[in-house]
C-alpha cells in the first residue's frame, strides 16, 4: 500500500513540474512585443529552424524506439507514460515511416531527411500510400525529392489527389476547358443556324401562302366563258344538219402504193374554228409555283438560293414582257 501511495506521489510531481519547464522555454507575449519588427521576423526564423530540426529527430527518436519494443508494448504506451500527447506522437510517426521506407533503403540520405518538415512527411507518405490516386514507390519519390526540391510536396500532394504531376493536372485542366469551350461555341453556332433556319422557312411559307391567295384572287376575277355569235350560228347549223340525210359519200380513188393514206381528217364547212384561250393553262402553271415553292422550303440554304435566283430571272422576263407594248 505505501509502496502504491509513493509512485501515484511520483507521478504527480512529474505532472506537476512539466508545466512550469515548458512555460519557461516560451517566451512570454509581453516579451515578444517588446521586440522590433525585424527581431520578430529573426526570433519566427530561429524557432521554425529549431522546431524543424528537432521534428527530424522525433522521427528518429519514434524509429529507434519502435524498432526496440518488447512483447506487449506500444510506442504510444511508452510514450504516454513520459507525458507526450497522442498528436505528437502520430505526427512524428510520419517522419519515423519515411525514415523507414527512403532512407533505411538508401534512397534518400540522413541529410536528406533532416530538412524535411512535418507537411513534407506527411505529403511523402500520403503519396506513397494505398489511398493515392497513383501510389508511388520510394524510389520515384526519391527522383521528385531530388528533381524539385522546392516543390516536391505540393508535386506529392498532386500526384496523391490526382494521380497527375502539377504541370500534367495544368495541362488537363486547360484541355478540358479548351473542349469545354468549343462545345459551347458549336452550341452556340447549332442554334443560330437553326434560328436561322427556321427564318428561312417560315419566309417560305409566307411566300406560298401569299402565291396561294394570290392565285384564289385571280380565279375569283376571272369572268365565266359566253359563247361567240359564230360558235352559236355553227351550233344551229349543225342541230338543223342532223334533221338531214347526209348525201352519199363519193367514192375516193385508191392511193398510189408508194403513198401513205392521209389521217388528218377535213374540217366540216359548217364548224367554226375557235382560238385557243392564251389563259388556260393558268391555273396549272400557278400550282406548279405553289408546288415548287412548297418543296424548295424543305431544301438547304444553297438549294433554296438556286432556287430564288431562278424564280428572280423568271419574274424579270416576265415583267419585261408587261412593259412590252402589244402587237397590232
């Protein structure tokens, strides 16, 4: 029992003295502003350099003890019984992982990985994990350490998120909106051609519609046909014929053997011929324009202005004719 009492006292002492050791090796807010710009800027320098310097060693550190645990043992139960919080123990597991896999292998030197940073660890690691987009072995990252030594992290960081390098993820990106743009330009170019389109048809239709009402009007306007006083006087000749009997027929003499007999049949004396009506093929020549017009409607741009010039040189002619004064 005193022996129990005695190590729950040493283990509150330890507790009791790690809080004022680390608030002695802070420095103090009141002391920082008292510092010039400049001083600050050197003291952030100073610290960063240290705090990265000794990550590296907690890498180290975290390495060595894992590789030296005995049955039953846990580096984060070792560890937790000299104080070290969860957090700090798996950031350095990062460091302590890459030392495992690049430089115990001989890829990258201890010098190497003494410059590296917590984000430069993590991104290592996270590249060459099972969740990377293209998992890399430690060899490859060794080649982009080495190749970009600046910038190898946000590289790692890509290839993890991406699969790709940063220059391949850029060249990707500026190709997808290249096509995304000449998508939207043939869009674009679709419908104003289809607008256009549609223009031009319904322009058509307005024209057909037009020559359809156009040619209606004439039919209304014609006058309905009166026979001639000659047709009517032919008409009476030959019903008073028929009360007749025709006198026999004279008999025609044969034709010669090297001519062929005559069709055309002799026109009666008592028939008048009538003039053939110069309008009477009016209203199949008009829905033959309706038809034409109808059918070029449904034809392409270039179809449609063939055409157009077509009917233009047509209705030229035929306007030439109207002004033409008519023979005596």
């Amino acid at each position: 029992m005193a022996h129990s009492k005695k190590t729950k006292s040493n283990r509150m002492k330890k507790a009791t003295t790690a809080a004022p050791i680390a608030s002695l090796l802070v420095t103090p807010m009141a002391e920082i502003l008292k510092l010039s710009a400049k001083d600050q800027c050197a003291r952030f320098a100073e610290r960063a350099t240290t705090q990265q310097r000794a990550f590296s060693e907690m890498g180290k550190l975290h390495h060595a003890i894992s590789a030296g645990l005995r049955k039953n043992q846990t580096i984060y139960g070792e560890l937790r019984k000299v104080g070290v919080k969860d957090s700090t123990i798996s950031n350095a597991s990062y460091a302590s992982r890459v030392w495992g896999e690049l430089v115990v292998p001989g890829h990258l030197t201890e010098a190497d990985f003494d410059g590296f940073t917590f984000s430069d660890c993590l991104a290592i690691c996270r590249a060459a994990g099972d969740r990377s987009k293209r998992r890399l072995s430690g060899e490859e990252v060794a080649v982009i350490v080495h190749e970009k030594p600046g910038t190898f992290d946000a590289e790692l960081e890509s290839i993890y998120a991406t699969g790709l390098t940063v220059e391949e993820a850029e060249a990707q990106a500026a190709a997808q909106a290249a096509t995304q743009a000449k998508a939207e330009k043939d869009a674009k170019a679709e419908a104003e051609r289809k607008a256009a389109e549609k223009v031009e048809q319904e322009k058509q239709a307005a024209i057909a519609a037009a020559l359809q009402q156009q040619r209606a009007e004439h039919e209304q306007q014609q006058p309905a046909p009166t026979p001639s006083p000659a047709a009517s006087s032919s008409l009476a000749a030959s019903e008073a014929d028929e009360d007749v009997a025709p006198p026999p027929a004279a008999s025609t003499p044969p034709a010669p053997a090297n001519e062929s007999p005559s069709t055309t049949l002799p026109t009666p004396a008592n028939v008048v011929e009538m003039p053939a009506d110069p309008d009477a093929e009016l209203p199949e020549i008009l829905t033959a324009i309706d038809d034409l017009v109808v059918a070029a409607s449904g034809m392409s741009t270039e179809a449609k202005k063939a055409v157009f010039a077509k009917l233009n040189e047509a209705m030229g002619f035929l306007a030439e004719s109207i002004d033409e004064p008519a023979a005596a």
